[in-house]
C-alpha cells in the first residue's frame, strides 16, 4: 500500500537545479493562468473561509489547484508602504482597506482587508511588491487572455534580499523532484509542529513555495495493519487532528459530539468573520479534543435551547482542519440535531 504525505520543508534543504526552477522571480516567469471575468468577486482565505478582499475583473491570478466549484490561486501585485505593517516574516494590511495595483503606482486591480497578511518580495520607491494566495468561484474566472492585462516591464531594482523568491511556483510533473541535502524536521507547516524527520538524501517532489519554505510529498511504504481507512471517505475529528495539512478542508462531515458552550467569535479569531456565532465542541472520549461548530442564524436558536455537555449530531463542511488560534476543527454547520 502507497502512502502519500503532504507536509513542508525548508526550502534551503532542497537541493538541485530543478527545484530552484520551480520557484523563480515573478518578472521572469511565464504569464498568469487566469484573470477575473466578473465586474468583483471576493477573494477568501478557504471556500468557506473569512473574506481576504476583492479584486476586479482582468486582476491576472496564477492557478494553484481547487476543488468544489472552487479556484485556489495566487495573487501578485502591488501596495503602498505605509499601507502595510510588518507581522512577523510577513507584512499585514494596516489599513481597513488597503489598494492592490498591477504595478507601483499602477491601476488597482482590487483590495485587501485589514490584518491579512502577504509576502513582500519586492519594492519600488514607496511601494512593495506582494504575494498572496486565496480561493475563488470557479465561475469568475477564466483563462489569462494576454492582451486583458498591461506589462510592468520597468527593469526591477536590486534588493538587499535577493533570496525573496516567487511565493506559489505551480506544480509541475518532475521539475520538482529534489533530495534533502542534510537530515531535516518534516513539518506540518512553517514553524508548525514536527510530524517526523527525514533523513539526509531522502527524495522529495516540491508543489509550491512561501516565505523560505517549500511544501513537499513524501512517498514510501508502511505496513498495511499500520494504516486505519476511514469507513467511506469521510474524515473523523482524529483524522482530520492527524492530518499534517489541511487537505480535509472542505469536505463534508457528520460528527457526533458534547456541546460545551455557545460563544461569538473576536477580532482575534481570524478563522472567523467578526461576529460569527459558534459552539464549542468536543469529542466524547476524544481526550479532550475540541471542534468549532459555526452556527448561520437559523441554528443558534438551536443551540441556544440546549444544556451543557448534551450530545449533538453536526452535519456541515469543514472550514479548516487546524483553526490558527487553537488548532481545533472549524465546521460549517447545516444541521444540528440534540
């Protein structure tokens, strides 16, 4: 039995032309896949996740993959400075809504909202050349029309940091293909949790790159008593918590689990939107294990009416299989049965 494992992994660690090829400098690369047909579309953090902005029609995106009626794409584009704070390794939109243009000082193709967070790999004057990746209606866009869209051919000026590469290289067949150069940590995501540690030469297929790590595949052979399928394809809450990505995201789920509490998500929950009403889950005989159940309003009064630590049926889809704050499952619920 083949088992395929997607994780990240230093981007350093990989060696070889190949995967240096994969993962060039934007004003090199070959033109984008899609662009906006729609006059305005949201551009979101998940199919079912909080809103990233907006961008307008003929904004050029680069396709990354999707799934459900679903585009994930990669975004480039341009900011203004003082409409960006640094966050990290990242830059984070300081503004409520921050102006996305083609080129420096360029026409907008869109906007972003306050606090999301983007890849600077360039500059220009008072203006930062950035990268982001969101998610799209399958219906808005359609393949890049090479004429929709001018060319910023102005000759790029050198940078301090020259390793600031482009963020989402698409896939491609071999050209991916690489060995760690030395012993390295798989990881579950940059900086996340160590899912296991690969030795020096092992062989690696690269899928896209972010912010000096580069997300890889793994494939090898376990025993087949080692490996528990899920019964009908539907991830459990232990699927999904041993998951070292968030590939279940999306998928439909029905659990059951204990009601702790009716809550409303902050500001500081950014797997939400502002105001959202949830309930606190958790496993039964899941050692503590919590699950996020996102309530539209016709369910709160649902909840509302039942006692703590009662059990609950939830059907819905998956937000995401690791929410930022906590690491918990987030559940966009469509039915809740007491």
């Amino acid at each position: 039995m083949c088992l395929r494992t997607t994780s990240i992994v230093a981007a350093w660690l990989l060696a070889g032309p190949a995967l240096a090829a994969g993962v060039t400098a934007r004003r090199g690369a070959p033109p984008p896949d899609l662009e906006v047909v729609v006059p305005s579309v949201e551009l979101r953090w998940s199919s079912t996740g909080r809103l990233l902005g907006t961008l307008r029609q003929g904004a050029p995106l680069d396709r990354l993959g999707g799934r459900g009626g679903w585009t994930r794409a990669g975004v480039h584009g341009w900011m203004r400075a003082a409409d960006l704070v640094r966050a990290g390794e990242k830059w984070a939109v300081a503004v409520e809504r921050g102006e996305l243009a083609r080129s420096a000082a360029g026409p907008a193709m869109g906007s972003l909202v306050r606090g999301v967070e983007v890849t600077r790999v360039g500059d220009r004057g008072e203006w930062y050349e950035i990268e982001l990746i969101g998610w799209l209606p399958d219906s808005t866009v359609a393949e890049h029309a090479p004429s929709a869209a001018p060319v910023d051919s102005t000759p790029a000026p050198a940078r301090a940091d020259s390793s600031v590469a482009r963020s989402f290289a698409p896939p491609t067949a071999r050209a991916g293909m690489a060995r760690t150069a030395d012993g390295v940590e798989l990881r579950s995501a940059p900086e996340g949790s160590v899912v296991t540690r690969l030795p020096a030469g092992a062989v690696v297929e690269s899928h896209e790159a972010r912010g000096g790590w580069t997300r890889v595949t793994v494939e090898g052979w376990v025993p087949s008593a080692a490996v528990r399928l899920t019964s009908g394809g539907t991830p459990t809450p232990a699927d999904v918590a041993a998951a070292p990505d968030d590939r279940f995201a999306g998928r439909p789920v029905e659990w059951s689990l204990e009601l702790v509490a009716l809550q409303e998500a902050g500001p500081y929950r950014s797997d939400f939107d502002p105001g959202e009403r949830f309930a606190l889950a958790r496993v039964p005989d899941g050692g503590g294990a919590t699950v996020y159940v996102v309530l539209p309003p016709s369910l709160v009064p649902v909840v509302q009416g039942l006692s703590a630590f009662q059990p609950i049926r939830v059907t819905g889809r998956l937000r995401t299989g690791h929410s930022s704050l906590t690491g918990a499952p987030i559940v966009d619920a469509s039915e809740v049965v007491p």
